[in-house]
C-alpha cells in the first residue's frame, strides 16, 4: 500500500515537472556595461559581450569592409560604463543608431551592417553568412 501511494503521489508530480520552461534567449540576459582600459573599440567590446552568451561575431560574405570599419571604431563614450542592460541592448549602443545588428539565433551568430544598405542586399549577405538572419 505504502509503494502504491508513493507511485500514485510521483506519477502525480510528473505532469508537472515535464512542462519545459521555454528557452531563455542570451541576448536578453542583463550584462554590466563597463569596459577597462583594454577594451577601445567597438569589436573588442561585442567580443567582451558576447562570450557568455555562446554567440559569435562573424563577417558578412558580402562587402565585410562595412562592417570591419563598425567592428574597428573606438569605443563610444556613451558605451564606456553604461551600467546593467540586456546584450542585445549593449551591442545597440556600441554600434549607434546608424547601424543594423543582425542575429541568427539558431547557429548563434551576431554580425553588424550599416542601415544604408537596401532590404535585399540585407538578406543576401545575412543567407550568405549562415542561411537563417533575423534582422534586428
């Protein structure tokens, strides 16, 4: 009787403990804002943020001179020790208003792009790097 009951109250339980928790996007994590003196550009910061997160900073195929020149600016002022926000919101500060964050969740790939490029051109590069962006 004693096992019965204990069967009954685990079988109970199971419903409950086999419902996944939906997945937790990296990007949306908190991180602290604030670079040392080693860190001076824009690339170097995104590395910094980037690597807990599991994703990577790549290069579009097309026209990478764009975004070697993001990756190559100094580190913004405004960037320097912005304090707690989410990844995605960090790498949006260091790259400015006048550039296009591009994240392909799915192989964790993070690459940037100026916003002068059209939609299509977009698109071909974002396939071009791993075949599934999401423009951001």
């Amino acid at each position: 009787m004693k096992t019965r009951l204990m069967l009954f109250l685990l079988l109970a339980l199971v419903p409950l403990c086999s419902h996944a928790a939906p997945p937790i996007d990296p990007l949306r994590i908190g991180t602290i804002m604030h670079f040392g003196p080693d860190i001076r550009t824009v690339g170097e910061a995104a590395q910094s943020i980037l690597q807990p997160t599991g994703f990577q900073l790549v290069l579009p195929s097309e026209d990478p001179s764009d975004t070697v020149a993001i990756l190559d600016a100094p580190l913004p002022p405004e960037a320097q020790d912005a304090g707690l926000m989410s990844v995605k919101a960090g790498l949006l500060r260091l790259i400015g208003r006048r550039n296009r964050l591009v994240v392909d969740p799915r192989h964790k790939l993070v690459a940037f792009e100026p916003k002068r490029h059209s939609m299509a051109k977009n698109l071909r590069a974002a396939r071009a790097v791993s075949g599934a962006f999401v423009l951001q």
